[in-house]
C-alpha cells in the first residue's frame, strides 16, 4: 500500500529529486519484502538477491542524478587546495 503512494508521489512529483526519492523509497520497500520473505520462509539465497538489488538501485539512482542535473561533477573545496596536484612535487631532505 505505501509503495504505491510512494509511486503516485514519483508520478505527481514536481521535480527530479522527488522523483529520484521516491523511487530510491520504493526500492528500499522492495528490498525489505525481499529480506522478510527469506525470513519467512527460512531460504536465504533471497538475501543475495536482495543486495543485488539494492546495489542496482543505488547505481541506478547514481546515473540518473549524472545524466538529469545540471553542471560538472568536479569536487571543488577550496580548504583541500594542495590536493589535486599543481605541478609542484614534493623535495624531501633528510
């Protein structure tokens, strides 16, 4: 029942991260019948594919924040300057 409030708010949702929400919610939904069926039944090669899908979910949900927002992905912190390397190596002296 909540998994299909959850998909009427990725329907209705008016931007993409409702909608990247609510489909990150409704996986983890899944995943959690997924583990309480193996639970249940006592048959836990259902756990295997319940990781397999959260990792496909959090991969999926990865891409579409790549392909769907705007701008470069470049980690920009100015308090890390010496990091990303400004052509000076560094001379050690013993």
């Amino acid at each position: 029942m909540l998994i299909l409030l959850v998909l009427l708010r990725a329907i209705i949702g008016p931007t993409v991260i409702d909608r990247l929400l609510s489909i990150n919610a409704i996986s983890s939904k899944v995943s959690v019948i997924i583990l309480l069926m193996a639970f249940m039944r006592g048959d836990y090669g259902f756990i295997d594919v319940a990781f397999v899908f959260i990792l496909c979910a959090f991969v999926g949900g990865l891409w579409i924040l790549r392909v769907l927002t705007p701008g470069d992905w470049q980690l920009r912190l100015p308090e890390l300057g010496g990091f990303e390397g400004d052509g000076e190596e560094a001379v050690f002296h013993d």
